[in-house]
C-alpha cells in the first residue's frame, strides 16, 4: 500500500498525505508546499509516507 501512496504522492502530493494521515497538521503543511513548489511537495509526501508506520 506504500508503492500506491509515493506513486500518488508523485502525481498529487497532497493525496498521497492525506491518505497517509487524514487531516492533520501534515496534510495542510504539504498543501502549502506543493503551493510554494511543486518538489518540496513531494519531497514533503514521501517522507511523511516513509516515516508513518
């Protein structure tokens, strides 16, 4: 389930977040990342995704 959340997370970041967390603190950060640029975003998601077990 991993694979699909960093494949999601790649195309829309803030996705692969939420499915991930919900709507919690991360998920609205990530939003205002992927805003200010698109890679942060991403790099934002994986890590959350990699780091949320």
């Amino acid at each position: 389930m991993d694979i699909l959340r960093i494949i999601l997370s790649v195309i829309l970041p803030p996705l692969g977040v939420f499915l991930q967390v919900g709507l919690r603190g991360e998920f609205w950060l990530n939003i205002l990342l992927t805003l200010l640029g698109y890679i942060p975003g991403i790099i934002h998601a994986v890590w959350v995704i990699a780091r949320e077990e």
